[in-house]
C-alpha cells in the first residue's frame, strides 16, 4: 500500500505541474496515469477506467476550492451565471455517473483515449485562430444555461475532469471574456467533481471486487496521495509559470497526450 501511496504522490506532481504551468485540468493527466496504474495493480480489468474517473473526480473535489477563492477575489466569477449553470451540472454529473457505470470498462477507457486525443489537437493548435471581434454577449437564459450544464456535467463525470474544456469553449461562443470564461468554468468544477464522486460512490457501492480502501469506485489511497502533491505543485508551477517556456511545453506535452490517448484506443 505504501508503494502506491508513493506513486500517487509523484501522479499528483506531474498533475499539479501541468496544472499550474499549462492550465490544464488535472483530471486529463491524472486519469490515464491511474489507468496503468491500476492494471499494474491487477485490478479487475472492467473496473479499471470506472476507478480511475472516479478517483480522478474525488481529486478535484479538493483541489477545485483554491483556484475558484482565487477567482473569485480576482472578481472574474459571474455567480449568476454558474448558479444557472450548476443546477443541470449537478443532475447531468450525478447522472454521468451511471451512465460510465453501464458502460463496459473498455469501451469507457477508449472514449477517454478519443477524448485526450482531442484535447492534445486542440492544445497544438491553440493560437491559430484570430481573435474574434468585439461582439455583445450571447448568453442564454436560465433554461438554456441548464440544458448546457446537463450536457458538461454528464460529460465531465464520464471523462473524470473538472469541465474546463467543455466549458470554458461554451462560454466563449457566448462571447465572455476569456478571464471571466476561465473563472466560472473553474467555479463550475466543484459541482462537478462533487455530484460526480457521489454518484460514482454510489453506483459502485454494492461492486464485491473493488479493492481495500475503496468507496464505491473511488480510491482513497490514491485520492490522498494526488491531492497532498498536486495542490503545492501546482501552485509553485503557477508562480513559475512566467519562467518556463509554456508554448513549448503545452506542445510537447499535447505530443505525448495524443501518443496516450492513442494507446488507450487500440488497448
């Protein structure tokens, strides 16, 4: 158990690097670090990628809470709008959940791969497109902010992130500005990451197979050891950021996401 513990906190460094250097959302690294890890660990196959989600959720769980205080005092967060957001979020990643639960393990870890495979093009080619002009907001109303949160929300629980990049990509074709896109995809993760937990502790409460240390299908153990490397590190990466060559990096690792992604979807 140790030895896992200590691997887990070398997981949530690299998350936590990447986190606070590049902006990503820790759950695209730590999903598929877990992944291998957990078929390393001989669990069953069919619960690997449900595990992993999970716990990759119950992370974020904790690590949301600072980078949405930050925000918040920035005062880039539009609470009305995360509030109409949050309400389809929480049912669409409560329900999420169960829908990765029905799912075969297979199946759900090669939607992932296509999942980080899209990430990592996207990454590659941030930059390319000019920047739109200066054109009045089109944010629909509550009805609308709730439909849009079901479909974040079911979809980030499947994946096991905390909705930054379906979000935030939502929130620009409403026109926000960027900071403001940032800052509410960011207080919309803790909705997600909590709904999702549950429901994955839920739906994975009666599973006789999950190993000593699991809550439904999420993996304390691992819960604890990302979280108490990730949140330091990605702070100091973030403090760091202005130093490190981050388009470079970002393009690098978008290689390595792909080549990852890609391994996931042949198995």
């Amino acid at each position: 158990m140790w030895e896992l513990f200590l691997i887990c906190l070398g997981v949530g460094v690299g998350a936590g690097l990447l986190a606070g250097a590049l902006g990503l959302g820790g759950g695209v690294v730590i999903v598929p670090a877990l992944i291998f890890l957990f078929h390393g660990l001989g669990f069953p196959a069919d619960l690997v990628a449900k595990m992993a989600v999970a716990t990759s959720l119950s992370t974020i769980m904790i690590t949301s809470i600072s980078a949405v205080r930050t925000h918040h005092k920035a005062g880039f967060v539009r609470w009305p709008v995360v509030l109409r957001l949050g309400v389809g979020i929480v049912l669409g990643a409560f329900a999420g959940a169960f829908i990765a639960d029905a799912m075969k393990g297979e199946l759900l870890t090669r939607l992932f791969g296509l999942f980080a495979m899209v990430i990592a093009l996207q990454m590659a080619l941030t930059g390319r497109k000019a920047p739109e002009a200066n054109l009045p907001e089109r944010v629909p109303g509550a009805a609308g902010l709730g439909v849009a949160g079901v479909l974040i929300g079911t979809g980030s629980a499947i994946f096991g992130i905390g909705g930054g990049s379906l979000t935030v990509p939502f929130l620009s074709w409403c026109r926000l500005r960027m900071q403001e896109a940032v800052a509410i995809a960011s207080a919309c993760g803790l909705p997600i990451a909590v709904a999702g937990t549950l429901g994955f502790a839920v739906a994975g409460w009666q599973e006789t197979r999950l190993p000593e240390g699991a809550l439904g299908y999420v993996f304390l153990p691992a819960t604890a050891g990302i979280v108490l490397t990730s949140f330091p590190f990605a702070r100091l990466a973030a403090r760091l950021s202005h130093r490190l060559p981050s388009a470079m990096l970002k393009k690098v690792f978008a290689v390595v996401l792909f080549i990852i992604g890609l391994r996931l979807v042949l198995g």
